[in-house]
C-alpha cells in the first residue's frame, strides 16, 4: 500500500487501484486469506487516501496486524490447538468398532434374511464408512502438521490401511448377502473371534494400554 501510494499520486490511478483491491478482496476472501487480507488493505489506504491521509493509517494498521497475529498464534498454540494427530487413536478405535458393528448386520443376513438394505443394515454401512473416511482425512491433516505433534506417522499409516483393507472385504462379503447361504458353525466360531478381535484393538487404542495376545493369555491360563 506505502509503494501505491508513492508511486501512483494520481488519484485518478489509485482509484482503479482502490476498484481492483475490492474486486480481489471479495474473490479471495473465502479461499485465499493472505491475498484477500492484502487487497483489503490497499482498499483501506487508498481509499483513504481519496479523502485525507494514506500514510496516517499505515503504522497504526501495521500494529494492530502484528499485534492480532501474535494473539491468534498464542490462542492456536496454547489455549485452542487442534491437532489431528493426538485424535489418531481414538478415531481408529471407532472405525474398527463400526465396522464390527457392519459385520454383525451382514452376518444377520446370511441364511436367514438374505439380502435386504434395511435402515439397520444401512446405518451400520454408513457409519462404518464415515468412521473410515475420517481416519483416513485425519492422517492426510496430521501430516501437514509439526513434527513435535505428528507422532509415529508410519504406525498410523499401516492402521490406516489396515482399516481400509478390512472394509473393502466387509464391503465384499455384504454384497454376496444370500438366503440360502448358510453360515455354519466354524463361520460363526471365526466372526465371534473376529468380533473379539476388533473391541479388543479399539479398547487397547482408547485406553492406549498395549493389546494383548490372544496366544499368550491362553498359554498363561494354562501354565
């Protein structure tokens, strides 16, 4: 704003500056915050400018930006920060708990129902999904963020995938729901350990206590 108003006197010329500043303003104000704060800026001086003094407004503007910056960065890094990483866990936790909640519905349908998209079946489809959708957009946030807060980004990541793995073969095996499929005693047996399996990871994750093995409890039972 200074360099406009000491190169361009004319006010003629700072007008169709003041015209462009407003029309970039309003087209980034919503998706480009740096530029949109700098064509308000020069609006504000030059504007000004038109009816008094530019260069009055310049020091006091630049003090309350750097005083408003350094209030928001406080507030972000001490009171409010919002991390990504730090919520990895517990987001990880209720993806696995939806999709074992997606898998009780689709094995309710097996030999029994078969294939019906009932409310049930839908909620429990979408949730799991949702649940999916969000870990995946936390890992993709928290590797933008400091290396003091992103944590063990390669664990996360192999969760992530391994998630995802799973509800692509949930997915698999709700689409081949069918009445006269029925599920027997060794399938049952396999979904119940499966079930285990994924509230005994969550819990672990939420409480963020080591998981223990199934191998190893079993062997300490019978020793």
């Amino acid at each position: 704003g200074w360099a406009l108003l000491r190169l361009f006197a004319d006010p003629l010329q700072q007008a169709a500056f003041i015209v462009a500043a407003a029309v970039l303003f309003f087209a980034w104000r919503t998706t480009r915050y740096l530029l949109a704060t700098a064509g308000i800026t020069v609006f504000v001086l030059l504007a000004l400018n038109q009816v008094g003094n530019g260069y009055g407004l310049i020091v006091p503007r630049l003090l309350d930006t750097l005083a408003g910056s350094a209030l928001a960065g406080l507030a972000v890094w001490l009171i409010l920060p919002s991390w990504n990483s730090p919520r990895m866990p517990a987001l990880a936790a209720a993806s696995l708990r939806a999709q074992s909640r997606y898998l009780t519905r689709i094995l309710q349908q097996y030999g029994i129902a078969g294939r019906d998209d009932n409310l049930a079946y839908r909620i429990a489809r979408r949730d799991a999904h949702n649940a999916d959708a969000a870990l995946s957009g936390a890992l993709a946030a928290s590797l933008r963020e400091p290396r003091r807060v992103r944590g063990d980004v390669g664990a996360a990541t192999r969760v992530v995938v391994l998630t995802h793995t799973l509800l692509n073969y949930l997915s698999a095996l709700g689409a081949h729901r069918d009445a006269q499929l029925r599920d027997d005693d060794t399938a049952c047996a396999a979904a119940d350990v499966l079930h285990d399996a994924l509230d005994g990871v969550a819990q672990a994750l939420e409480t963020r206590t080591p998981l223990i093995d199934p191998a190893s409890a079993r062997a300490d039972e019978t020793d």
